[in-house]
C-alpha cells in the first residue's frame, strides 16, 4: 500500500460564485417567496412549516428537524484507488492534480 497526500481544492469559492436574486420586471425590486398552502390558498407563516415525507397521496409521515439530525449521514473522507494509468495517458487539466501531489510528497 502506498500513501500519498492528496488535498482536494475547489474550482471556486463562495465569494467567488455567482448569485442571482429573483426580480420583478416591471418595478425592479425583490421578489419574496412565501410557502402557500395547497387547498386553502393561504400563506405560511415559517414557524408553521414542517417538512414531512410522502406515504401516500395526500398521506405524509411529518419530520421535525431533532428526526432529520438524528439520520444525518457521515461523510466519507477517504478516496478508494481502483487503479493507476501511465503518466502520459493523463489529460492535460488533470497533470496539475498530480504535480501538487508531487510537490506534497515528491515521488508519490
């Protein structure tokens, strides 16, 4: 077994992405969403809304956010190697991944 250090960077950052905001058209202010009820029409005030899953049609199982928590998944923080390529066989924009982890470790 070999081990290399990997560090996995992302192509962008949160400052770096691009955010729209929903307008109208007309006057150019900021839409609102608001949640309405299906059959009554009404809007939903947020400390009424729940989430629920669906058993059924119109059958749902309702979920408060202690349930969500409680089946969290974990993430997974390792990388399974199936198998290696010839170094030349690797495109051009996937070298650079391979340069860092050279620099990282030299020889990995």
């Amino acid at each position: 077994m070999v081990t290399c250090p990997v560090a996995m960077i992302p192509a962008t950052s949160g400052s770096e992405k691009v955010r729209f905001r929903t307008l109208n058209k007309n006057t150019g202010n900021r839409v609102v969403s608001q949640y309405v009820d299906s059959i009554t029409g009404k809007a939903v005030r947020e400390d009424r809304d729940v989430r629920g899953y669906a058993r059924g049609e119109n059958d749902y199982v309702i979920l408060s956010d202690e349930d969500l928590d409680a089946v969290a998944l974990d993430t997974v923080k390792t990388i399974d190697i199936n198998e290696f390529v010839p170094a030349d066989s690797i495109r051009t924009e996937q070298k650079a991944m391979r340069i860092n982890c050279d620099i990282a470790q030299p020889g990995c």
